[in-house]
C-alpha cells in the first residue's frame, strides 16, 4: 500500500453541536497544526479526548477498511493563505497553519483512531 502523502496526529478537545441537524463541529489539535471540521453525527463518531488519525492520499487507498472515514475531495483555499481549507462533498476541513496541499489535484482524505 502506498504511503499517505500527508499524514497528522490530533487529539479531539471539543465536539460541540452545529447550526444543522446533526451537525457537529469538531476541534482537534496537535503540537504543529490545529484543524476543525465538519461532522455529521451518523456518518462518523468522534469524542472529546480521541486521538485521531488524518492522512491524505493521491490515490484511493487499497485497504479502505482500517479507516473511519474516507473521501475525495479539493483544496478549497488558496496556496499563498496561511490556513488550508478542504472540502468533502460539502464537509469543510480547515487547517491552520498551511498543510501544503497542491491545487486543482484530487485528494482522499481518511480517518482513523490513532
């Protein structure tokens, strides 16, 4: 199996409700970047206190089953910003500081439990 082009620890400090149905918003952060995003409460369970695994890869991932999640989505942001925004079918990621995504190239991004 490939190795992911990018790949992120975080630990989950806040799961807090959403302006939508649903709809959670989920803080998470590591020593060398923050990031929040969308969370929809059937699609993935994540509490306060996991520590979670973020990986983007260029292609689709071979063994799609060790991860909780896994989409294809862009780079929304541009390349000069000093955040990254990545958008899966709507789900918006935001990273900060930059993660260096490359743009106008499709990305998986997939999560699992560290």
């Amino acid at each position: 199996m490939a190795s992911p082009y990018k790949k992120m620890t975080v630990t989950v400090e806040a799961v807090e409700p959403g302006k939508l149905r649903g709809q959670r918003i989920v803080r998470a952060k590591s020593r060398r970047v923050k990031v929040e995003f969308d969370l929809i409460e059937d699609l993935l369970k994540i509490n306060e206190g996991d520590k979670i695994v973020i990986e983007f890869h260029k292609s689709k991932p071979s063994s799609m089953d060790k991860y909780l999640f896994c989409g294809q989505g862009y780079m929304a942001s541009k390349p000069e910003d000093s955040y990254t925004i990545f958008s899966i079918w709507g789900l918006i990621f935001r990273f900060e500081p930059s993660i260096g995504l490359e743009p106008e190239t499709k990305y998986y991004l997939c999560v699992k439990r560290a």
